[in-house]
C-alpha cells in the first residue's frame, strides 16, 4: 500500500513537474524565494492591517506569535526531513532523468515535508483567522498565494505532491492553532 502510495506519487510529480515550460520558470522559481518583491509587500500588508486591527501592543505579540509560528513549522519539516529521510525528486534515481529540475542546485537531500508549503500555509491561514471577518478579501488571495508558492516546489523539482499536500495541512493546523493562541493571550491586552 504504501509503495503504491509512493509510485503514485511520483508519477504524478512527473506529471505536474512535466507540465513546466522555459517561458514560466524565472516566474515560478521567483514565486519559490522566501523573500521577494512578492513576500514583502503581503507581510508589510499584513503588519499594516495587524496594527490598524489590533493595535500597537497586540500588533508586537503578533509578531511575536508569528515568529514562534514559522520556527515550529519550519523545525518540524526539519524533524521529518531527517526522520523519514525520504529523497528529493532531484536525488531520487528512479526518476532524476525523467524529471525537469529549474533550479540550479537541488538543495538539502531530504524532502518529507516541504518547509516552504507549511510556512506560507501557516502565515495564511493564521492571518485568515485573525482578520476574515473585517478583511475577507484576503481569505482567497492568501490562500491562494500559499498555494501557488507550494505548487512552484512541484514545478521547479525540489517536493514530491504528497510533500507539498502534508506541508499545506501541517500549516493549516499550525496556523489554526497559533491563531487561537494569539487571541487567548492578547484578551486582556487594550490597543
């Protein structure tokens, strides 16, 4: 069963990583930075729509949850990567010359799960839960951004799908928990 999960997997990488064409790399491979003229300006929207929401205090514990938020998800893909051990498509021999690879290195050896997938997630969905119900425009376009920056780790070679998809659901959870966490400790706390 889970070899068949795993064949499956890769197939599908294959597929999805296939789909890639020369034109769409720089984009995809710019939409995969952790910082870019992209991330900044949605963190600074962020903090700007944190602090005329918030406040100035619960504005500092924000980031300060946030802080503590990425080092949890970001820690914990690095608990799996070494536990599981499971290898990059780009280190995976059975379909290294199969697959296209538009970064120029392939990165650290392991891949189980995409560190990059659950960070966005978990800003996404945390930010969506704190402010949904002033700015609900914000639910789509967060959510889409997480998904389009765990998609480029597909498509420039580096996650297989289901490192992508366990990424997304482990930021999910995490954003959703630190959101509930940040709202019990800022309770007693005025603008």
């Amino acid at each position: 069963m889970l070899e068949e999960l795993i064949q499956w997997d890769k197939a599908f990488f294959l597929y999805l990583n296939g789909l890639g064409t020369e034109t769409w790399d720089g984009f995809w491979m710019y939409l995969s930075r952790t910082l870019s003229l992209v991330t900044i300006p949605i963190f600074l929207l962020l903090l700007v729509l944190s602090y005329r929401t918030f406040g100035l205090k619960r504005m500092i514990v924000l980031v300060i949850t946030v802080t503590l938020l990425i080092t949890c998800t970001d820690q914990l893909s690095n608990f799996f990567k070494y536990g599981f051990g499971r290898l990059r498509p780009c280190y995976d021999n059975d379909i290294i010359d199969l697959m296209r690879l538009v970064k120029g290195y392939c990165g650290g050896k392991f891949s189980f799960f995409s560190a990059h997938a659950a960070n966005s997630f978990t800003l996404a969905t945390f930010f969506v839960f704190l402010l949904k119900h002033k700015y609900r425009i914000l639910v789509p376009f967060l959510l889409l951004w997480a998904f389009l920056v765990g998609y480029s780790r597909i498509y420039i070679g580096v996650h297989f799908p289901l490192d992508v998809l366990t990424g997304i659901l482990v930021g999910f959870l995490f954003g959703w928990v630190f959101s509930k966490l940040y709202i019990f400790a800022t309770l007693k706390i005025r603008a």
